[in-house]
C-alpha cells in the first residue's frame, strides 16, 4: 500500500508540474546557450520600443527614494504591479515594471519633466530567463506571492522524485545492480566537475 503511495504520488506530482519542469529546462537551455541566441537575434536578446513619451509632474519631492517615486509613477500610469527602481547618474529615475510577457522600463527625467515608457519586444530565450529567475516574496502582490510558493512547491516535489525514485529502485530487486551503477556514475561525475570546474 505504502508503495502504492508513492508511486502513485510520483507520477500525479510530475503530471502536475510538468508545465513547470519544461520552462526551467527550456530556459536552462537559453541560458547556457545566450551566445547563440545573441547572435539569432542580431547581438541583442533584449529590445525596447518606445510606447510613448509624455510631460509628467511628480507630486512628491524630487529626493525621495527610487522606490517611493516609482510606486507613485507607476500607479499614474495605471500599471501597478512588481517593479525595480534605480536613480542613474543623470538624476533619471529607471523603473522596470517586472512582467512576464511584456516588461516595461520608464523613465522619468525630473529635470525635464518628461517620462518614456517603453515596452520589451517579446523574445522566446528572454521570456524563458525572466520565467527561470521569477522567485521569491519580496513583492507585495498576491500573484507574485502565488507564483514563489509554485517554485517551493517545485523545490519539494524534486527533492521527492530523488527520494521516490531510490525507493522504487530498491523495491525491484531486478533492477538493483543497474540502479546502483548509475546512481554511483551520477555521484562520481557530479563530483568531478565539482572538483575540476
């Protein structure tokens, strides 16, 4: 019954998170390959267009924290939501409004009064990077939230196929001189590039 279980469990959690396993293999892939696709897309993964560019007066003091300033800049323009804010050297604010199909960089020149709001081109490799690296509760936004317990809920459940499948292994006395070689060759080459990388 006990093995039932767990064979059960293991397949339904792989069924379920499949979505999941695919995205961080695809995107492991871009990632280990950016130069290829670098070059694909003429030496650039990453392209902005502009969406618009409008006078902007700020409400709040020009020497308020980035953060504070692009909370504000961002709920005037009506697109709220996880973001990343810097001042550059020019006195510029740059806001990146984190999204996973369409990220958005503004940029709002105090000493101007005038924000660009530009929007990145859709590209496969960067989509898959951006989906890889989303992690974390730092954001205070339900979704964000949703999605980093998605990825402990992946962290889990890979930690259980390791220990599922050593089960299954040990339970089917056919396979177990097979089985042990390859866990063993697993061991030992993952050592090697520890110790030689």
């Amino acid at each position: 019954m006990f093995s039932r279980i767990i064979r059960r469990t293991h397949m339904y959690l792989a069924l379920m998170l499949s979505p999941w396993m695919l995205m961080y293999a695809l995107s492991t892939m871009a990632m280990n390959h950016r130069g290829f696709f670098r070059e694909m897309y003429g030496g650039t993964a990453i392209a902005f267009e502009k969406e618009r560019e409008q006078p902007y007066v700020l409400a709040l003091a020009a020497d308020a924290e980035p953060r504070r300033i692009a909370e504000q800049v961002l709920k005037d323009l009506d697109l709220e939501g996880a973001f990343a804010a810097r001042k550059v050297q020019n006195g510029s604010i740059v806001v990146q409004r984190l999204d996973p199909i369409y990220p958005r960089r503004i940029t709002w020149s105090p000493s101007e009064g005038r924000l660009v709001l530009e929007r990145e081109v859709f590209r496969t490799p960067a989509f898959l990077e951006r989906m890889h690296r989303r992690r974390g509760f730092q954001h205070d936004f339900a979704l964000e939230d949703a999605w980093a317990f998605s990825v402990d809920l992946v962290i889990v459940a890979m930690i259980f196929w390791v220990a599922s499948g050593l089960w299954m292994w040990w339970e089917l006395r056919s396979t177990r001189a097979l089985g042990a070689l390859c866990f063993a060759g697993g061991i030992l080459v993952f050592l090697f590039f520890i110790f030689t990388i």
